[in-house]
C-alpha cells in the first residue's frame, strides 16, 4: 500500500522554515513535492552556515527533505510560462511569500482557478490575509511577541518576557499550514472544489494558547509569569546534585502528593501544616525551599530512578543530546536514520504522527539546487530542444553566455 498523499503534486514556493516544514511534511507522507527556488535567489537556509555539521546542513535538510528542487524565474516570461504549465498537473500550489508578491507577479488563486480548478492555493503569512497587517512581514519571534506567547513566559513576575529556545511559532504555523492542506485535499476528494487555505504565524500562536487567550479575554486579567519558587511543588522543576533538572507535573497535586514526599524523604510534608493543595500554596515559599534541598542531596538520574519505580509524573528536563538518545523517540519513530549514498546513516527528527498502515517515511535527503529542473520538464512534457530554448530565454536564471 502506498503512503498517504502519494500521487499528489504540491508546488512550493516556501523558504525559511514556516512553508517548507509544512510541505516537508506532505512529502514525508508520499507528496512530490517540487520546491521552486530562483537562481538569483534560492532558499536563504541554504546558506544556514551555522547549522552545517560533518558537510550537512541540519537546518536546510531537516525541512526540505523528500523534496525535488527546480530553479524558475518568475520575474521572467519564459520562467511564468513554464510555472502555468506545471499548475496545470498540481493538486496544491504552496508558499510563505509576504502579502502582495504573488499579486505582484500575477499568481492569484483566480488565475490558478482557471488553469487548474482542482489545484488548492495555500498561504502561510506572516499576520493573515485580511485586516491591515495582511501586507506587513513577519518573523517567528514577532508571532511569538504579537501573539500573546512571550508575555506569559520567563522566570517571574519581575523578569523580561522571553522567547521560547527554538522557533516555535514557525514549526507550529506549518504544522497549522499542513494541516489546512490535508482538510482542504479531502474537501476536494469528497466531491468538494478546490479552495484557498490561509494560515499564519500569528494565528497558529493564538490557536496553541486558546484556553489561556480565552480564559483572560474573559476575566479582563493577564495571568501572572511565575518563578520557580512561586510555582506549585507538583507543578515545577528542580535541580539534582549533578546541575541537571527534572519536571514535576502531577495533577490532581492531593492525589499524588503523600507518595512524592515518601520518594523525597520527607514524610513530614504530607502532616499539617501541608496536608491539602492550599495548605501548600499558602506556605509555597517555604516547600519549594525544602524540596530544592532534598533534590540537591543526589543525581537527577537517581531521583528519576526513584520516582519512576512508584510510577510517578516526573520526567528529565532534557537537553537536545540527550533526546537524540531517547529509547521512546527512536522506538515511535520521532527519530529515524537516513541514509546518504555513502551508507552512512544520519540521525534526524520524523513524523510526530505514526499511521499503523502506511507510517511516514524519511527517505531522501533534501535536493540539491536546482537538481531535479529537467527531469520535471520533461514530465512535464517539454523536449531537451525547448529546455534549451526556455534556459537561453532566462527562465532558469541568467542564460548561458
């Protein structure tokens, strides 16, 4: 049985992460996805210099992996004529370009409709298509700061609003983006046409937090940023002896506590004046110090040895090294090896969704530039004669001199 999307056809004209993480996505699940890039101007994270490891580059192969790469100039004629020959074939037209470009260049989702009525056109933007800021650019850490995110986050009341450690608001919009796509691909299959999809950066932060956003819409009150030592003692995080930390999350906190302060040592805890929730809330301070300086006293490893022998709900606060090692992230296939012509097998991140049928498969490194031009062309119907004659009219960058 083939994967999922296999024999569907997804243009993308995405860079950075928001667009091409979401039709990466689709091309885990069997799409050919075709990623358009100009000559004069490819994917920017191709030069993620920063990220190149052992002559990879994890940034760039990460989210664009499965893909085929053609160069087309869309400012050019000859690059526009081959780009509505290939929307002719498509199932879905994909791109994360800023309010008011495609306008630019003439690719509407009217035009697209008269080329191809079952071809989708999807938009991952920075602010959404309607309202004032539908033309404004954007970045992850604008969505994260507009859109509610790093007011609630950082160490306390009294602290700066930070910035989740990686771009969140990137990965969530194209998962929100991928999404939309799949809904709009089974509209179509169920009989239905085909349509626009608009997703955003900003959008997808307020979907993450909509009990949180609603909740203080409704009481006309900003939840407070809490530190450490305001934070629920089954609710928090603690240093062991080693420096390294562990998350506690145990709710209801009544429900577990008397076993947590068996683990700790500390039976005492779980007596009066600590008995309930509230009894602990209004004395936090003072348990929250206690509980530093039990934890101080061994290992991170032990204690979760300790905790998880009674099976409760603590877990290392783990660092990116640790994860790559995780048993659980290998055995579900959120981590996977690929393999490059060499044999050489490289760790990466897969499909958070596992389909008992037809899982999601990670196969093929990303293209390189430009690398699969003509072997689309002339899928798509084109000789190496008219190649030639499209190459010297400009449609794949400068032509040869």
């Amino acid at each position: 049985m083939g994967l999922p999307l296999e024999g569907y056809r997804v243009l993308d004209l995405s860079v950075w992460q928001q667009g091409s993480y979401a039709s990466a996505m689709l091309a885990d699940m069997g799409a050919d996805v075709i990623k358009i890039e100009s000559h004069s101007n490819p994917d920017p994270g191709r030069a993620s210099l920063s990220f190149v490891t052992s002559g990879r580059n994890a940034y760039f192969e990460s989210l664009n992996r499965g893909k085929r790469s053609i160069t087309l100039e869309l400012k050019n004629e000859a690059g526009q004529e081959i780009f509505w020959r290939l929307v002719e074939s498509a199932d879905v037209f994909h791109n994360n370009m800023r309010g008011g470009v495609l306008e630019r260049l003439g690719i509407t989702f009217e035009r697209i409709q008269q080329v191809n009525p079952r071809c989708i056109m999807s938009s991952a933007t920075g602010w959404g298509h309607l309202g004032p800021d539908r033309l404004t650019g954007s970045m992850d850490l604008l969505a994260q700061a507009r859109g509610g995110f790093m007011a609630t986050t950082g160490e306390g009341s009294e602290s700066a609003p930070t910035a989740a450690g990686f771009p969140q608001a990137d990965h969530v919009g194209a998962i929100v983006s991928g999404y939309g796509i799949v809904l709009a691909l089974l509209h179509r299959e169920r009989g239905g046409e085909a349509q626009e999809v608009n997703s955003s950066l900003f959008g997808s932060q307020l979907a993450i937090q909509t009990f949180n956003i609603t909740g203080a819409i409704w009481g006309n009150a900003m939840p407070p940023r809490t530190a450490h030592i305001e934070r629920r003692p089954t609710w928090n995080h603690f240093q062991g002896s080693d420096g390294k930390w562990f998350s506690i999350a145990a709710l209801p906190a009544d429900k577990w506590w008397v076993e947590f302060c068996e683990v700790m040592g500390a039976p005492d805890l779980a007596q009066p004046p600590y008995v309930t929730a509230d009894d602990r809330q209004a004395r936090n301070a003072e348990v929250i110090a206690r509980m530093d300086a039990i934890f101080a006293t061994r290992s991170r490893d032990e204690w979760m040895a300790a905790f998880h022998a009674r099976q409760l709900l603590v877990q290392p606060v783990a660092d990116h090294l640790e994860v790559g090692e995780d048993e659980q992230a290998w055995a579900n296939g959120y981590l996977v090896n690929v393999e490059d012509d060499d044999g050489r097998k490289w760790p990466m991140v897969g499909s958070p969704v596992h389909l008992s049928k037809t899982p999601a498969q990670v196969t093929k490194f990303a293209p390189a530039f430009g690398q699969h031009t003509e072997e689309v062309l002339l899928e798509a119907g084109y000789s190496w004669d008219e190649i030639s004659a499209f190459r010297e009219r400009g449609a794949f960058g400068e032509p040869p001199r």
